[in-house]
C-alpha cells in the first residue's frame, strides 16, 4: 500500500550542531521507482470526480509532484513561484502574500494568471501542508481569474483539521504516521 511504503522511505534527519529541530526528508518517495509512479495517480484520487484542467503547485517541491498530479488527472499544470532569488521570472506574475508558514515567513507566491479563466477548475497540490499558509495565498490568487479551485491535495498534512476543512484539503499520510 502506498502510504505505508511513503512512510518506510520517509526520513527525519539531525541537521547537526545549531538546529533545534528535525528536517523532514522525502527523497526517498522520488528515488523509489513504485512511489514515483503510484504518488500522481493517488493524490489525484482524492478527488476522483473533480475533473481539474489544472494543477498549480508552488516552488520547490509542488514543481516536482504537481506535473505528477496533472499527467493522472488528464490536466494541464501552471508552477507558482516563490520570491526571491536570483532567477528572474517570465510572464506577468500576479503575486499573493502568505500569512507566516511553518518557519514563520511570510513568503510572496507568482502564479501567470493569464494562463487561468473562468473555464478552469484548478486542483492546488504540495507535498507538505502545515500552517496552510501557500495553499490559503493560492486559493486567493487562483480566485481572482475566475478559475474554480475543486480542492486540494498533498502527501502529508500536519495542518489543524479545521484549516484542511477550510482548504479543501485531502492527503495520503497525516504527520503522526512519520
Ligand atoms: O503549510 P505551510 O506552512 O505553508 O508549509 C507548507 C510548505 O512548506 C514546504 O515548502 P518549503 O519552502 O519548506 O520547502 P520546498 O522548497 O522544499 O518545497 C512545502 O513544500 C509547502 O510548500
């Protein structure tokens, strides 16, 4: 079964001296060839009758799972880039502010709105949901072209049951299980 197998390959990692805390490592889901093939088709059944045109999923991680997700779910995928950096961004980038995320930054999320209309139901994807902070600057960006957002998905939530309510939020592992 898939979740159990996300589970064994899981990791948690002691960065070392001047860390006070544990570092989640997932590579183990993207080295494994079975995780890799079974992670796109399970998450996109979660929602089974959502029939999404596209999956958008932010920087760094979401640009790995999500073209996963849209290849199963027969959708197109749109990557949400975090600010900051060096890399300078094409196309005319809308940006949403989060509130404060796990590490309790506010980050500032670019999605290419003019690739999003009314005619699109979009289908959010990350592979960790924690504060909800990206998927909440997500649903607000996505709702400003019209676009229907169907819901949700990621491999783990460590999130409040009451903010994956408010997300539409559905995932494979709760963060107990790791
Ligand atoms: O629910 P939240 O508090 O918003 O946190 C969830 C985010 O945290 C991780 O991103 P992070 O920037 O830590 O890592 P990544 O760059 O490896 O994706 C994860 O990929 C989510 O995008």
């Amino acid at each position: 079964m898939l979740s159990r197998r996300l589970v064994e390959l899981f990791r948690w990692v002691d960065p070392g001296p001047g860390s006070s805390h544990l570092v989640s490592d997932t590579a183990g889901w993207w080295r494994d060839p079975a995780a890799l093939a079974d992670l796109g088709p399970a998450l996109a059944g979660l929602f089974p009758a959502a029939r999404p045109t596209v999956v958008v999923a932010p920087e760094a991680t979401g640009l790995l799972l999500g073209p996963l997700v849209a290849v199963a779910a027969g959708a197109g995928f749109l990557p949400a880039y975090k600010d900051g950096g060096e890399r300078r961004r094409v196309g005319a980038l809308r940006w949403a502010e989060t509130s404060p995320d796990h590490r309790g930054h506010r980050q500032r999320l670019g999605l290419d709105t003019a690739r999003l209309g009314p005619a699109d139901r979009v289908l959010l994807v990350d592979d960790w949901v924690d504060s909800g902070a990206q998927l909440d600057a997500l649903h607000r960006v996505v709702a400003t072209t019209g676009a229907e957002v169907v819901g949700a998905v990621a491999v783990v939530t460590t999130c409040p049951p009451a903010v994956a309510e408010r997300l539409r939020l559905r995932t494979l592992l709760t963060g107990d299980r790791l």
